[in-house]
C-alpha cells in the first residue's frame, strides 16, 4: 500500500488516454515482477535483468509503443513510452527497454528503409538493442567523436573504444556513432560482430549492465552505415528521446524513494516518539514530495509536446533537470533519514542514491540541461 493518499487517483496532468491506460498496467506489472528482493537477487546475475519479464515486455506489445505499424510496431510515440519507464524506475526494474526503444528510434529517424525493414520488425517481435555514443573524454555532446571510421572499397574499419554501452551484451543490434570523414555517422552493427570485443564494465548502479566496445580494428560492409546526412538530426533526437525517457525513470525512482522513506519515518522511534513527529525531518520530506511533484509535471508535459521545435526541447531539458535534482535529493534525504543503515548496501536507499546518480550520468546532468535551456531562451 502506497504511503501517499492514493496515488493512482493522482491529477494527471496532460495525460492521453492511451498514457493513462498504460499507467495503470505498468503500475501492477512493474511491481508483481520486480519486488525489490528480486531486483538485489538480480545484482547478483551476470545478465542483471529476467530474461522471462524480457519476453513478456514484447508479448505485451510494449517494444513496439514508438514503431510505426508498417514495420511491425504499434504506431504511438514517446509520450507513451513515458509511463512505462517511469513505473520501471519506480520498481527499479532491470531490462533492455530504454537502450532498445532508443536504438528503435535512432533507426527510424536515421536509417535507410532497408534498415527499417531489417531491424524495427525485429525490435517490435522482442529482439534487444542498443546505443554506443560515450567515449573516454565523457563529453555529453554527442557529436564530440574520437573513434572513427574509415571507407574504403566497400568497407568499413573503426578505431577506438565505447563505453558505458547499456546490456550490449544481450543485444541483437548496436548502433554506434564515429566520424567518418570529418562528420558524425551512425552504424549498424550486429551482435556477432561484437563476438570477443565487449566487457563488462564496473559502474556506480548495481543494478543496471553497462559495457565497454572495444571496435579497434573492426571491419564490416558499407552497408552497415546509415545515411550520413541524417546522422545529426539522429543524434539530436536520441538526445531528446534519451533524456525524456531518464526523466522518466528517475521520476518513478524519485516517487519510490520517498514512499520507501516514509514508511520508515511511520515506523522508527527514537526517544519514545516516530521520528516521523520531529520538524526537521517533516519538511524535508515535503520538500522532496513537492520536488517530485514538479519534475513529474515537467516531465509530462515534456512528453505531450514532445518533438515541437523549441518549445519540445526546452521541455525535455527541464524535465531532465528537474527529475535529476528531485531524485538525488530524495535519495539523500532516505540516507540520512535512515541513520547509520542508511550508509550501509543493506539499506534500499543506496539503490536509489546510486541509480540517480547513473541516471544524471547519461545524456547530461541538470547543470548540462539547464545551459541548454539558457542557450534556447537567450
């Protein structure tokens, strides 16, 4: 039982109907399949994520939501994917989901038609995907590249190291991007191309699987790049795409972790009273609900106008922002408010500490989005 009134009958503010719908299913399939002794049992997997919930995220259509029915998909767009991630960082569920529909939606706005052909199906039937954009400087400028890629009598050969590849390991396709010629370009690289040239990298969330690419050397057929003059328009959307759907994500983290703190501040007593009762620790929590509160309506109203030049962007990086502080905040206060447990891994908030912190790590952290909005407003 939530702690808050009843959070389901919660105002939704800009919520479709298809959003609201999806709302409630993802609210009891994110919670039966991802309990939070099953999310730490999963650290303990090499995979980190149920490969059985996998395969029951595509029978339920959900990897088809932002592809076009003509290539197999259900034909919504972003805004529907919303609810779902956000349920998702509620139950701090583990899968493919986010680095997929993102690469779904890199090749949909960058891809030739027979790259939509061979890999939007594939993605909507449950094949696993994703993105390799970060490199050693960390830049979160997407087009800053330093593995490149040479052309030459129809082949491709790479040079350099991706890191931070979220489940390349269980993907059947990566997208990754490198200059080619001077300009940014997308690939499309299938898995067995990767065989011997993936490792798993050691990251703050435990939760979640992140790789590095080693492409040093890698050769494949020039049909595996994507048309170059839509390589920047691509990128700039998946920065759009990714940042709304972290918004998402830390938005239901946020969410959870103040739940989860609340409980404990019902519960604990210290000098014969909750400690719950004592001020300082009343109006911290109202300030981490009234922060969610506001980073959850940036956050869909991000997704209703999602897509709308100017006013769609600047949305995107204020959701990202405002979800960015609102769950590093939460997350702190669950720490504190937890005492001595509250440092130590046994404690559930450190989940949540480390989860903010990974997801203000992709696709930029809140001071990187609010000079993005001051370079749209000025």
């Amino acid at each position: 039982m939530s702690a808050f009134d009843n959070a389901r009958m919660a105002p939704r503010i800009g919520l479709s109907e298809e959003q609201a719908q999806l709302l409630d299913i993802a609210e009891s399939f994110c919670r039966d399949k991802s309990p939070v002794d099953k999310v730490r049992a999963l650290i303990e997997e090499e995979g980190g994520f149920d490969v059985a919930v996998w395969h029951e995220i595509a029978e339920l259509g959900w990897l088809g939501i932002g592809v076009p029915e003509n290539y197999g998909g259900i034909g919504l767009g972003m805004a529907e994917l919303v609810p779902l991630v956000e349920h998702m960082g509620r139950s701090l569920m583990n899968t493919p989901f986010v680095p997929t529909v993102l690469a779904a939606q890199a090749v949909l706005r960058g891809g030739s038609e027979a790259q939509k052909e061979e890999v939007l199906p594939q993605i909507a039937a449950g094949a696993a995907a994703s993105l390799a954009l970060c490199e050693d400087h960390a830049d979160w400028n997407l087009q800053n590249l330093s593995v490149t890629a040479s052309l030459q009598d129809g082949q491709l050969t790479l040079r350099g190291k991706k890191y931070l590849v979220l489940h390349a390991a269980a993907a059947q396709f990566v997208l990754a991007s490198v200059a080619l010629d001077g300009q940014a370009a997308l690939l499309l690289i299938p898995a067995d191309a990767l065989a011997g040239r993936i490792s798993r990298e050691k990251i703050i969330d435990d939760t979640q699987r992140a790789y590095a690419l080693d492409l040093d050397g890698l050769s494949l057929p020039e049909t595996a790049l994507m048309p170059t003059d839509l390589a920047g328009d691509a990128l700039a959307h998946i920065e759009q795409a990714g940042s709304l759907l972290l918004a998402a994500d830390m938005c239901g983290g946020a969410y959870a972790c103040i739940d989860y703190t609340l409980d404990y501040l019902k519960t604990r007593k210290q000098f014969g009273k909750l400690i719950g009762s004592y001020q300082a620790l009343k109006h911290s929590i109202v300030d981490a609900h009234q922060a969610y509160e506001k980073a959850r309506s940036h956050l869909y109203s991000a997704a209703h106008i999602f897509g709308e030049q100017g006013e769609g962007d600047m949305a995107v990086h204020m959701a990202k922002a405002e979800a960015g502080e609102a769950y590093s905040f939460a997350a702190d206060r669950a720490i504190q408010f937890h005492g001595g447990f509250g440092f130590t891994y046994d404690c559930d908030a450190q989940l949540y500490r480390r989860r903010a912190i990974m997801g203000c790590a992709l696709y930029g952290d809140t001071r990187y989005h609010r000079r993005k909005i001051a370079a749209l407003m000025f």
